[in-house]
C-alpha cells in the first residue's frame, strides 16, 4: 500500500475539528432558531413546503401526511416523526402562543394525550402565518439555497413582519448551549417596537414597561420582580409563575350542604393538567397535603376547571400555600435568549433583540421596493415600446 496516499493527522486535532462540526450542524441545523424570523430549520420547511402546496387560510384542509413527506423528499431528510412532532407543536395552541398552523383532528391536549396519527390529522396555514411569514416571499426579500441534493431551492429565513421569537418563543437544546424563550403579547411586542422606532436610545427601564414580561398561552400568574428586569437586560434569568387560584362555595346537590372548594382555572405553562391532578392525589393519599376531602376535574371545551373540595373548617388559604410548596402549582421558567445571528449563536437581551429584528425589517421592506420598482420599470419600458409602435403604425396608416 503506498504510504504518500496517507496523511498524518493528530487524534487530538481530528477529534477538535469532528465534534466542532458535529457541534455546528446540531446548533445551526436543528436546535437554535434565527434571530430573524424565530423558526427552526425543521419549522421553517414545514411553513415553507406548504406554502408551495397551496395550504392557504382559504383552501380545504390536506391530510399532514401529504405535509411530511414533502417536507422529507424535497427539505428535511431526517425521521418522519420528528417532522410531525414539530408540526403539532404549532398546531396546537396550549404549546404555541400564536399557532402558525391550522389543524383538523385530534392534536393531543394539555393532559398530554397523543396526537392521532399523521394519516388522520390534517392542517393548513393559519393567517398569521400565510401573512406574517409568506406575503413577501415572492418579492426577492430573502435569499435561497440549493436543499440537501440540489433538486429544490429553499430559503434561508421567511420574511417575517413579525418578531415571532418574542411572540411564540422557543426551546431547543445544543451541544453545549441551550435556548428557553417564552411567549409575549403581541400588543405589548408591537408597542415596543414602535417606542423603539420613535426613540433609539429608550432606556431598558421604558422598554420594559411597555413590555411587562412574558405571556404564556395556558394563562397563569406571573410574580412580578426584579428578575424579570434582570431577565430582559442580560437575556438570562429565572421567572416564578402560578396558576390562577379561586375560592368558591359549591352545590353537591340537592338536599345536601354547601362545600368551601379552591378553584383553578388556569395552570402554569407546560405543565400536565392530568398528571398535576394525580401527583396531587398521592399527596394527599401519603398525608403530605391536609384539608382536601375531593379532587374533580371539571374542564370542558369552555377552559379548565379543577374543583379541590376542602373538609370542613379547614383553612384555605393553608391548602393554597401547600399547594404551592409542594406541587408545581407555582413554578420557575429558566429563560435564556440565545438565537442564531449570522449564522451565529448570540445570548441577546431584549433591546437588542429588537433592535436586529427592525434592521432586518428595514432590509425587507428596502429589497421589497427594490423589486417592484423593477416590475414598474420593465412594465413603463414594455408600455413605452407599445406606444411607439402604435404611433409608428398610425402614421404609416395615414400614409397609405
């Protein structure tokens, strides 16, 4: 064997230069979001190849397998339930703050029930996202790449008019580095932006209060403190939030006295309602939690409604307390700002952030111009030519 076809290469240098590119293609390819338009490759194709399908907010419903395996075949070649795990996630509105897509079917639930299988569940774009992702599109505002073989094209980012990081947040884990954003109110997010426009210099003080804190789509209390400050100034932090509590006197029927019973009718964000009620039965069960005689859940299409009986004079707001000590009824949000910029991932902080989502905006709406003044201009040059000809010909006319 000739030994000039070999290289030397040092264990060390080769294992450094693998697993940073390893590192790399987890972190840009699969688990960070753009700064820009908020999306993971894996949603941005979903969005994408259903543009190129026609799912608009005004055609039928397509069955989500259709969606998958044009997602697989012409961008994402990766497992077929990975695809439709991420598409549920923005189906269904208990995870995504402002679905971007519109379902048909069983998506599973806050009691973490199972989606149906993809060959029964179908969907389509919802409006936000038909307008807020896909408007400008056609409009050469972002660039396209060739997909995995070369055989489509594919684009790098969606011209987001929204700062949809902020709106829907995003979670995704790295090799090395993770991201936990949460979800905002758009009101809030827009008015911001718009301070921001007025007055570059706004203090982080102003800015958040305009921009108060996060706003989870399962509602719950946020507490309000320090942290949250300190979150949106270094774009890391920890945020305490609870479900939302009432004391009510409920009706067991008729001939049979009134219970004092707590009432929640709104659970702190990812949190397993089904799995909630039954870690607090084993509480109750083994002595830990004293005063609760019932625990029922109530919740229908209407919202959710767990009713906790209490026994007679027993101290409510003790049972509250413990019901926040010892279960997840109040719970911490682990928040980091970590997002894709060039390609690049960059801890942000919330001004910041805003400011690199208007930069981008403005380059939008300049390449936006930029094209249609190139429309305009082709169109008056071909209308130009067709008056002269039609003179042209007006005057031979006559001279014949």
């Amino acid at each position: 064997m000739d030994k000039k076809k070999f290289t030397s290469i040092s264990l060390q240098e080769e294992m450094q230069r693998s697993y940073l590119e390893y590192a790399m293609s987890v972190i840009v390819g699969r688990a960070l979001p753009d700064a820009r338009d908020g999306l993971k490759p894996v949603q941005r194709r979903i969005i994408f190849a259903m543009h190129e399908l026609g799912l608009t907010p005004d055609k039928p419903f397509r069955k989500c397998a259709r969606v998958v395996g044009d997602v697989l075949g012409k961008y994402h070649p990766h497992g077929d339930q990975a695809v439709y795990d991420a598409l549920v996630k923005l189906v269904q509105n208990f995870s995504t703050k402002y679905p971007t897509l519109d379902g048909h079917g069983n998506f599973g639930s806050v009691d973490n029930d199972p989606p149906a299988a993809m060959r029964y569940t179908e969907t389509r774009l919802a409006p936000i996202a038909n307008k807020g992702f896909l408007e400008e599109i056609a409009s050469e505002t972002v660039n396209f790449s060739n997909n995995f073989d070369g055989s489509q094209k594919e684009p790098d980012v969606l011209p987001a008019q929204l700062p949809f990081l902020l709106l829907n947040g995003s979670s995704g884990i790295a090799v090395g580095m993770a991201t936990n954003i949460p979800p905002h109110n758009l009101g809030e997010i827009v008015d911001g932006l718009v301070a921001l426009v007025k007055n570059k210099d706004i203090s982080d003080k102003k800015l958040s209060n305009i921009i108060k804190g996060p706003d989870f789509p399962t509602g719950g209390e946020l507490i309000y403190s320090r942290a949250i400050e300190e979150l949106y100034q270094t774009g890391k932090g920890s945020i305490t939030i609870r479900g939302v509590v009432n004391t009510e006197e409920v009706n067991l029927g008729k001939g049979k006295h009134k219970k004092n019973a707590i009432v929640i009718t709104e659970l702190p964000y990812q949190i397993n309602k089904a799995g909630w009620i039954e870690k607090l039965a084993e509480l109750v069960n083994s002595g830990k939690i004293i005063g609760i005689s019932d625990i029922r859940d109530e919740s229908d299409r209407d919202g959710m409604r767990i009713v906790i009986e209490l026994k007679k004079d027993s101290n409510s707001e003790l049972v509250i307390s413990n019901l926040y000590k010892k279960t997840t009824l109040q719970t911490n949000f682990g928040a980091i700002f970590l997002a894709l910029i060039k390609g690049k991932p960059v801890q942000l902080n919330l001004k910041k952030y805003l400011n690199y989502f208007l930069e981008f905006r403005e380059e939008t709406i300049r390449k936006r111009t930029f094209y249609f003044l190139k429309n305009t201009l082709d169109k008056l040059e071909i209308s130009e030519g067709l008056s002269k000809a039609t003179k042209k010909h007006k005057k031979s006319y006559r001279n014949y």
